[in-house]
C-alpha cells in the first residue's frame, strides 16, 4: 500500500553506481557478486538465501540497463553462473558485416 512521504523522516536520491565505478577492470563477477557490490558488501560476502535473493533482483535490471558497458563471459563449467565486467575499449562491440553493408 503506498504511503505518504510526510510518513518517512528523510528520503534521499535513488542513484546507482555506473559500472566502472563498482567494478575492478580485471575482474568478472556473477550476478549475486554484482548484487552484492550495489549494495556496498564485498562479492564474497556472506548474506542469508532470502537477501541473497534481493540482491538478485536488484542485480538483474541493472545489468540489463548497463549492457553496453559491460562484457559476459559463458560459465567456467557447464552448470555454473555467467560472469560480467567491465568492458574495454578494445571489447567494444566488434563491428558485424552486416553493420558494414547498411552503411555503404
């Protein structure tokens, strides 16, 4: 149920890191690691299942808003997560043969 703001003592700005400012450029980290990280804790940080599981949340439509700064990699075996950091210059989306004929 909605409340009113004159209900809560303070409110204060609703800002999200950038990427380069939550990631290490030589590191890659999974989605809970990132959750993590938005939250201020270290990404191996010990959290319960049920915060865990918040930090997901919040993790996944960032990641998506912050797609073109960022690189994935498959997981390290078959049945482990993905992992995402951040992108280089010389990561930057490589220029498909199909972008080249549209603009000839």
């Amino acid at each position: 149920m909605p409340e009113p703001k004159s209900a809560f003592d303070a409110t204060y700005p609703c800002d999200f890191y950038e990427p380069a400012e939550l990631f290490e450029p030589d590191q890659m980290y999974t989605v809970p690691e990132i959750g993590r990280l938005l939250q201020g804790l270290e990404p191996d940080a010990e959290v319960d299942p049920d915060t865990e599981a918040v930090l997901v949340d919040w993790a996944v439509p960032w990641v998506m808003v912050h797609a073109e700064d960022m690189v994935v990699a498959e997981p390290l075996s078959e049945d482990g997560p993905g992992y995402y950091g951040l992108a280089s210059e010389a990561e930057a989306e490589p220029e498909t043969e199909t972008d080249s004929a549209a603009d000839e």
